[in-house]
C-alpha cells in the first residue's frame, strides 16, 4: 500500500451513511477537522465559499466534526448538521463525529498525523491530490481564502488525475 494514499477508508456520512472515500478519487480534497463552538468556527463560510467556487473544476472540501479539542464539539451529529445547514449554509460533505487525534484518533487521521502532524486544533486542513496522494497540511489559523492555499488548491485543480 501507497503510505500516502489515504482513500482507503470508509466513513459514516453526518446523516449515517457509508461512505467510501475512495469514491473522491479524481478530486482534490481538503480534509478538515471542524467544531460549532470554536474561535474558528467561521472558517465554515470560507470553507463553503472555496467549495462552491471550485466544485465544478473538482475540488471537494470533507468535514470531519471532532471534539478533542476544549470540548468544542459537544453536539450530536445530528445537532451539528442543523447548525451547519442553519448558520453557515453548508453543502460540503460532512461526516460523522470521530476523534482525530491520540490514541483514539480514526486510522485516517492516525495516517494523517504520520504523514504530516496530527491537528494540533480545530480546522486544520489536509490538502490531498486527484489521485488521493497526501500533499500538504495548513495550521487552524489558515483561512480557506488563504493565499497560500489557494495557490495550492489551483496548481492541483490544473492537474489531471493519472489514468492509475
């Protein structure tokens, strides 16, 4: 196995569903650990801002909710699909509560934080290439209208998925 390939789990939709990830195959993926009750919480605006703009050209933003980081994802799943749909419009898949980070963490994230470092907050960002090879991880404090990662997302959006 490709240590940076991280398509190869499945996940529980927000709503319950499973879900393969492999399925993004083809798309480049931001990956980010978010939370309802945090300093960055608006990041959903940027975050769903970034996802409309570019879903067409193929780029999908996966949001993982977690609460490991000052009990600021208290709700149920339930709970944070209504504030996200009610305050922010969210239409970026969204997934089931996991933990991302200790000896709990999801083998997805366990496989982050080997290939980069583990979220050291909420809204730390993984940026994952068409054919879901890890590329690069942003701070919690990198806004999704960040320069950098704007530039990043475009110069992978240009680049087509290998016929693998």
């Amino acid at each position: 196995m490709n240590d940076r390939y991280v398509l190869d789990y499945t996940m529980n939709s927000i709503d319950g569903e499973s879900v393969d990830l492999a399925q993004y195959k083809g798309k480049v993926l931001l990956f980010v650990n978010v939370a309802s009750k945090c300093g960055n919480t608006p990041q959903y605006a940027g975050l769903e801002k970034l996802y409309r703009g570019r879903k067409d050209a193929g780029l999908v933003v996966l949001g993982f909710p977690a609460n490991n980081f000052g009990g600021q994802e208290p709700g149920t799943d339930k709970e944070i699909k209504q504030f996200c749909t009610e305050k922010y419009s969210v239409t970026f898949p969204m997934f089931s509560k996991i933990s991302v980070k200790g000896d709990d963490a999801h083998p997805l994230y366990q496989q982050l934080a080997t290939l980069s470092e583990a979220p050291n907050w909420n809204f730390t960002k993984y940026l994952v290439d068409r054919d879901g090879q890890f590329v690069q991880r942003f701070d919690p404090r990198t806004r999704p209208d960040d320069a950098e990662l704007e530039a990043k997302i475009e110069a992978l959006l240009a680049v087509p998925a290998s016929a693998k």
